[in-house]
C-alpha cells in the first residue's frame, strides 16, 4: 500500500459497525484486571497471552475469548474496556460505532447483567461527550446455547431499550444455525428491538437466506459466504442488505488462507454494500484501520473504493437518515481535502 492511500486511511471519518467489546480485551488490560479482581489466569505475561493468539479456527479463538471474560467483574471493569477502545478509534477517524456484548458470557458466571450494561453504557456516554462518537448498542445471543438461555438475556433487554437498540447473534456457527433461534427474535422484534446476525463466516450460503428470512435481519454480519450463491447475491444487492466484513478476523481464524482471497473487493465489484470492522482486534492483530489497509495492501483498492468503504459504513449504520448523511459529508469532505492537499 502506497503512503498516500495510507494518509487517507488515518484520519478518514468511519463508523465502526462489527465489534466486540470483549474482543477488545488487550493482554495488558487482561492482566490489570486480573489482579485487580484476584482472578488466575493460565497467563504470567503479555507474551504468554499473545503467544496463544495463534488459532486453527473460529472455536479455538472461542475458547480463549470466554476465558478472557472472566476478569470482567465490576462495572468499572466494563467501563474501562470499552473507553480503552474508544480512545483508540478515535485516533482513528471513528465518528459512530455499534458494539456488541455478549451478555450470557457474563451472567452464566455470575456477573449481573446490569453490571455490564451499566459499565458499557456509562463508557459509551463519555465517549459521546468527550470524543464526539455516537454509538448504538447491540446485544447478542450465543448460539452454542439453547434459545431458552437466549429468552432469559431478552427479557432482561426489555428492561433496558433506551440502550439496547439490536439483539445480533453469534459464537459459534458451524452447527448452529439460524432456525434455532426463530422464536427469540420473532419475539425480540415484537419488543421492537432490530435484527442483525452472523451468517456465512463459517456456515453456508443457506444460513445468510435464513437470517434473512426466518430472523429477519436488516444487516449481515460476516456474510463472505453469501458471495457463493449468484441468487442470493443478486438479492442483496436489490435488498440493499449491508454486510459488515471483516478482513483480519477472517484470515487469523483461517476463514483464508490469505488477505488476496478476501471478499471485500468481489463483494465490492458485485454491487453489495460492503463495510470493513474489526471484530475482536486484540485477538486479531488490528484495529479498524489495520483491516482497511490490509484490504487496501491485498486487493488493491484505489482511493475511491477506500472512500466508498467509509461512506458505506455509515449508510450500513442504525443512524437516523440525517445523521447518515452527515457521516456521508464528512466521508466526502475529508477525501476532497485529501486530494486536494496531495496534487
């Protein structure tokens, strides 16, 4: 990737629309924690931690990732991970996320689920206040266990939706599929909660046409495996589904074998509206601008196609229609200067 196509990326205005927040838990923040909550972890150093960040698959991260929660304890503890990464997207460029918590990760341990919401939302608060980024809360449900643990998660929800804006679906997918939780979300619509999901990161074609027809969703998380079914193609593109990519977590979950065989670019090329996140970037290797330029380096993207990205992200986003145009302006102002600067 050429520097100058480097410079856009750095400052150029972004929402953030595939995130986890606890896939932000940095070794160092890991360790903090746990001493701060006399929590043992199987770790004595950052490089212990980081040497496990070598993964064979979406199960193996998994299992790290639930260990990881269990330094999550007290508010604070939720409120310090997610203004970590709030400061960090900021250097960024990041104007607007939308962030997923895992709620059952943490209640199944014993962790009250206001306490997590408590710690999020009052992080997410400051963010707004004091770095100007907006941001919309998704809760998600764990595939691996039953819809009847997913009920529980959902009803607490209700207690809760001037935060929770979205109920999402994740962990792991092989095995998993959307059906299972027809009923939980047929109800969580009714409450009036919007519908996202992952489907074809592991899974098949099939599981993006069941979120969409039996969950409902208006985006897809993941969704590089939509790119095999021609007709199911031709149906986003006419839907206008968004699909909130990303690049890194795929090639470190060895989703690719490669960054050249992202479907980013294909995706781009067949009309879909493409975004690029970061997905849980401690385990990753990369934040939000580390997967755009590893796209940019890998597939070549021209300065459009990066300035398209951003544009997607907030036309992809939960923002009101005016909000999203304002994202859209600044994507597009930015890049006139940009230019501008740079003949």
């Amino acid at each position: 990737m050429n520097d100058r196509t480097h410079s856009l990326i750095d400052k150029l205005p972004k929402a953030e629309l595939h995130l986890h927040i606890e896939g932000t838990l940095e070794p160092e923040m890991m360790l903090a924690l746990a001493k701060r909550n006399n929590v043992s972890l199987p770790y004595d150093s950052v490089e212990e931690i980081r040497a496990a960040y070598e993964f064979d698959g979406l199960q193996d991260f998994l299992d790290l990732y639930y260990a990881g929660m269990s330094v999550l304890i007290e508010a604070r503890d939720f409120h310090d991970l997610t203004w970590a990464y709030l400061e960090k997207v900021a250097e960024q460029g990041v104007t607007h996320v939308e962030i997923f918590f895992d709620p059952q990760g943490h209640t199944d341990r014993g962790v009250a689920f206001e306490t997590v919401l408590g710690g999020i939302v009052s992080a997410l608060e400051q963010g707004q206040t004091e770095l100007g980024i907006t941001s919309r809360l998704i809760m998600c449900f764990l595939r691996h266990l039953p819809e009847e643990q997913a009920f529980d998660a959902l009803h607490s929800a209700c207690r809760h939706k001037d935060h929770i804006h979205a109920v999402g679906l994740d962990s792991g997918e092989a095995g998993n599929p959307p059906a299972n939780f027809a009923r939980v979300y047929e109800a969580a619509r009714r409450e009036g909660f919007i519908a996202v999901a992952h489907a074809g990161e592991e899974g098949p074609a099939e599981y993006v046409s069941d979120a969409l027809d039996i969950l409902k969703v208006s985006r897809v998380d993941h969704g590089n495996h939509a790119l095999d079914d021609p007709a199911l193609v031709a149906r986003l593109v006419r839907e206008k589904t968004p699909l909130t990519m990303c690049p890194l977590s795929n090639l470190r979950l060895k989703g690719i074998a490669s960054m050249a065989e992202q479907p980013v670019k294909r995706a781009m090329d067949a009309g879909l509206l493409v975004t690029v996140n970061s997905d849980d970037p401690s385990y990753f290797g990369g934040y939000i601008n580390d997967n755009y330029e590893a796209v940019t380096d890998a597939l070549g993207l021209s300065t459009d196609e990066v300035v398209t990205l951003a544009k997607n992200s907030f036309a992809a986003s939960f923002l009101p229609d005016a909000e999203k145009q304002a994202g859209i302006d600044a994507v597009e102002r930015h890049a006139e200067t940009f230019i501008r600067n740079a003949d």
